[in-house]
C-alpha cells in the first residue's frame, strides 16, 4: 500500500470513527490551523481529549488521536524548515502519544512540504529513547528513506532486543545487508546459548536471508 493510500485509508477510517462532535472539533482545529499556524501548538495536545484515543479500525496500529493530530499537521500552510521547525517543538513539548503522533505522520508530510531530512533528528531521538512506541514509529517509510545505514541497522537491532516487531520496520527488506543479518545472527546465538527463545520474526528474517539466493 502506497502512502497515499494509507493516508486515504486512515483519514476515512478517522471520519468514521468519530462522533459528530468530534468531527466538527477536528474540522474547526484544522481551519484555525490553516489560518492561524501558531495555533496548532495549543489544538495538538487537546486532540485525545476531544477526538479519544481508541485504536483506529483498519489501519495497523494507528490510534484515534494519531490520525486526528495528523490531520492538524496537514493542515499547517508550511513546508520544509518552518515545518520541521514546528514539528521540533510539538515534538520535544509533547508526551508520548504526541511524539507518536508526530513520528507517523512524517511520511506523508515528507511527501508533499518538501521536509527532505530536516525532522531526521526526531528520528534518532526516537530511536536513542527506551520507549518501543517511539521506536516503532519511528521506524516507518521517512526513516527507510533518509536513515543512515549504520543508524538503520542499530535501530532494527534495537527493535529486537525491545520486542518491537521487524514487521513494522519499513523498508526492512529494501535496506537489510550483510551485516545486519551478521548483527542479528549473532544476537540470535547470544540468546539460544543462554537457553533463551529467539524471537520468532528475528529467527524468519534470518531464515529468509539464508534461504536468498
């Protein structure tokens, strides 16, 4: 599924989520958003309080909230710097849910404001953080595009060692080399020696890696 389409999907799957009040909420933050960009910093934190926070039917694992506040930060008339200016401080001001919120939105951000790698730092915030709901989602398509192959191979180790699933990990099969599966393989041993279980999608990529041609 392209990102159009999981945009699609999870903005269809939002509207039919929310209550009328919620949806009316939603559309007035967005409109004071696109007039008034400052704005966004006083709607973004009250998105869970007026929209919920509930899982989101249909699209992995996107909450109520996340695609809410996603659709505040499409609105934002800002592209490149200044958005990723704005992006910083939701970021760095928010809690978890917020950094989440952020994080997932960065691919179709990246798509049509021109962010280049102007929010990678956010990125490899996330990623040095104990947290596995940062790492999950920072790991989506902005990360594959634009992470560096070293810090690449950290996090999807760090996806292993965090219980984070691989399959969330965009562009997994795209990016994995050799020294990934070398990392991963030796991680695999480390544990099967201390009579540990391997986790099962670490043990199917390294089997499938194997089995490659």
């Amino acid at each position: 599924m392209s990102t159009a389409e999981r945009g699609l999907t999870s903005y269809t799957a939002l509207t039919a989520a929310l209550a009328p009040a919620a949806r009316e909420w939603l559309e007035d933050a967005a409109g004071r958003v696109r007039l008034v960009p400052d704005d966004v910093h006083l709607l973004f934190p009250a998105v869970g309080r007026h929209c919920g926070r509930s899982k989101l039917t249909g699209t992995g694992t996107m909450t109520v909230d996340e695609a809410a506040r996603g659709v505040l930060l499409a609105s934002l008339p800002l592209r490149g710097e200044a958005l990723a200016g704005v992006l910083d401080r939701l970021y760095r001001r928010g809690d978890a849910a917020e950094r989440c919120a952020v994080l997932k939105a960065l691919d179709r951000l990246h798509i049509g404001a021109d962010l280049d790698t102007a929010a990678l730092p956010l990125i490899e915030d996330a990623i040095r953080t104990n947290d596995p709901r940062l790492l999950a989602a920072a790991l989506g398509g902005y990360a594959a595009r634009h992470l560096a192959q070293p810090a690449f191979r950290q996090a999807v180790l760090k996806c292993a060692f965090t219980g984070v699933p691989l399959s969330g990990v965009a562009g997994l099969e795209e990016r994995a080399d050799s020294e990934l599966a070398r990392m991963l393989a030796a991680y695999a041993e480390e544990r099967a020696v201390a009579g540990r279980e391997v986790p099962q999608d670490v043990a199917h990529f390294l089997a499938t890696r194997a089995a490659a041609p």
